[in-house]
C-alpha cells in the first residue's frame, strides 16, 4: 500500500490502525490486529476434537494445549511466509511499510507496487516457497521423534501448516501470491499489468467458489473434519473474494486512462521571476504551469494558483515565490516515461501538481493531479 503521509508517533507497544506491536525486522514493524485472537480462537474450538481421535487416549486439557499450539505454529508459518515476501521486496529496493498478522492469513505491505513483472513474480513467490521449506524441514524432523507421541503431533502439525500456507497461496487467484504470479505472468506476455489484475481477479473468483464447494462436498461426505473444512473455508473464500475486488478497484486507480496520451494531459508551462508580483503571476497561470525562476537561475518552485490567490487577496504586489510549491525529485516526471509509471507516481506523492520534463531535464509542461482524475473517470467503462 501506498504510504501517503506521515503518522504520529506510536504508542508504547501499540501502532496506529494496526494492531499490538510485536517486533521489527530490518526496520519493518509486525503488527497483530485483533481478529487473529478470533481466527486462532476458531482453530482451536474446531480442531480439538480431531486431537483425540488423532492421539487415542489423550485428556481432554492435553487436547485444548495442542489445538492451541497449532493455532500458534499456524501464526508462526504466516509470519515466516510474509516475512519471505518482505525481505525479497527489501532486496529488490522496494520499501515496505509494515507486516500484519490478521484472522486466519497476513499482509505485507509494501510502500509502492513492483515496477516490472519479474519484481512482482520474485516477491510472489519468495513466501509459497519459505513455507514449503519450512514444511519439508518439519517433515524430516518428524522421523527424529517417536511417532503419535505429543511432540511428534506438534511436529506434524508444523509440517502441515506450512504446507497449507505454501500450497495454498499458489492457487491461481488473487489476493494469494498465485494469483500475484498469474498477473506476473500475463503483465510479462502483454505488457499490461491491468490485464493481469483481471485474470487474476477472474482466478480468485475461481478459488473461492471451489473452497465452498470442497466445504460443502465434506459436509455431504460426513468427513471428520467437516466442520472445521466448513469455517476455514467459508472465511478464507470470503478473504479471497474482498481482497480480489480490493485489488480489481486499486488496478483501475493505478492505470493510466486508455487511448490518452501524455503530451494531451499536460499544461504548457511559463517561467516567470520569482519575484513577480503574486496578482500577475496568477493572472498568467491560466490553463498554464508557472515555473518561478529566482535571479540567479535556480527554481524556486511551482506557482499554487490557491495560495497564490489567498495571497493575492490581501498583498497582490507581494513576491510571488511566498506562493511556491518546491520541486522536489519525486513530482518531477520524465516524459519518456510509461502512463502507468506516472500515474503510480502521482498516486503515491503528496502533490497536487507534478513539473513534467524531456529527457534532457528540459520542463515540458505541468500535470495536475486533477486533470489525471479527471480522465480517468472519463476513460473508466460504466459499472
């Protein structure tokens, strides 16, 4: 997710719109929201009847222990998967802004999307594949300890909740990482990350409709599991619907609008001293960009037609660079750069206003972020 400004500092213990704060890795804050308690609560309520029938002979307390200590390995394995997806997207140089553990799944966050499909394909995959290692070291250990003993079943259940996060996240469809690979994949073949949202969208729409139908298969079976198959499934296919839908509407925010160009969005831009007279230069800012030039060469920054007008109203022959939005580095846009590239930019940058420049850092006009809505709404196909 994009982070768009700066939050207040935290609470001990506690992080804004997060949930309680575990720890940092590589300066990245875990954070545990409130509906993990309600997942793992379900867990185990569901699954301590399967210990007994697991482990004959075992107290009813001993049952109550290990479907809570699945709970937690289960948490643990969602920690490590998302922990996978963190440090792959920090190598690759993209930030990530935290990593939270919620009902029955995790999130990591990251500070902007994957420039090109083999970023996206690499962070996809790094978590499916550090479960299913995790899995496969579980499984080995289980042969080091005596079977349907205690710790064997802690190990077994290790194994098993690896397994579940690793295969599961690589079916086709998003928000899992297998759908984050489909769109990988049909972003590589088409050039258009938007085609890719969509199959992938289409792929998560799949998922759910067969977790409910493999919940309702073990409800006519009779199998043993059938309840707990029931909730999990029922609550994972609900997670894949809202996040599929989530990430459809965060695709069309992303995209650039079909069929317009650049060149037809941006305002030609004018340069001015900076020490024009606010009242003049706001009267040349119509339908323009100003660029205010400071004696010495250097800008000074962006002229802001609403400050330049509150200021005009009360000192109109002030300096007109007291109404200056600087140019910063990240609302300078190249003009060689794709739609969705600058729109991903605009998105993510605190700006209403961005200087657009050829490659030679020559100024080419002035693209507002109103403008860009604007055209979206009116390139975006009726609902």
């Amino acid at each position: 997710m994009a982070v768009t400004g700066e939050q207040g500092p935290p609470r001990r213990g506690v992080a804004p719109e997060g949930g309680l704060l575990l720890f940092r890795v590589s300066g990245i804050p875990v954070l545990l929201a409130p509906s993990w308690w309600i997942g793992s609560l379900i867990i185990v309520v569901l699954y301590t009847p399967l210990v007994g029938r697991i482990l004959p002979g075992v107290t009813t307390l001993t049952s109550w222990l290990l479907a809570a200590a699945f709970a937690v390995l289960l948490g643990l394995s969602v920690l490590a998967h998302e922990l996978g997806h963190c440090l792959v997207a920090l190598r690759l140089g993209i930030p990530v802004r935290r990593l939270r553990l919620f009902l029955l799944g995790g999130l990591s966050e990251v500070a902007r999307t994957p420039r090109q499909p083999r970023q996206e394909g690499l962070v996809a995959a790094a978590g499916p594949v550090v479960s299913l290692l995790l899995g496969g070291f579980c499984g080995l250990l289980m042969f080091a300890v005596p079977p349907e003993s205690a710790a064997w079943l802690l190990i077994a259940e290790c194994a098993v909740a690896n397994f579940a996060v690793g295969i599961f996240n690589l079916l086709p469809g998003l928000p899992l990482d297998g759908g984050r690979l489909v769109r990988a994949g049909v972003w590589a073949v088409t050039g258009r990350r938007e085609k890719g949202t969509r199959a992938a969208v289409v792929g998560g729409g799949v998922v759910a409709a067969g977790l409910v139908v493999w919940a309702l298969w073990g409800l006519a079976a009779g199998s043993e599991d059938r309840w707990l198959r029931l909730g999990v499934c029922v609550v994972t296919a609900w997670f894949v619907v809202l996040g599929a839908r989530s990430e459809l509407a965060a695709e069309t925010r992303r995209g650039w609008p079909e069929g317009v160009r650049l060149s037809e969005l941006i305002r030609p831009v004018l340069q001015l001293p900076a020490e024009s007279p606010v009242s003049d230069a706001l009267a040349a800012s119509a339908g323009r960009g100003v660029v205010l030039v400071r004696a010495d060469g250097v800008a000074a920054g962006l002229l802001d037609e609403t400050a330049a007008a509150q200021l005009a109203g009360t000192s109109p022959h002030a300096p007109a660079e007291m109404a200056a939005e600087p140019i910063r580095a990240d609302t300078v846009l190249l003009s060689s750069e794709s739609g969705e590239e600058i729109a991903e930019r605009v998105r993510e940058t605190a700006a209403w206003q961005f200087l657009v420049v050829d490659d030679e850092g020559r100024p080419a006009g002035v693209l507002r972020r109103e403008d860009l809505r604007a055209a979206m709404t009116r390139s975006r196909p009726p609902a």
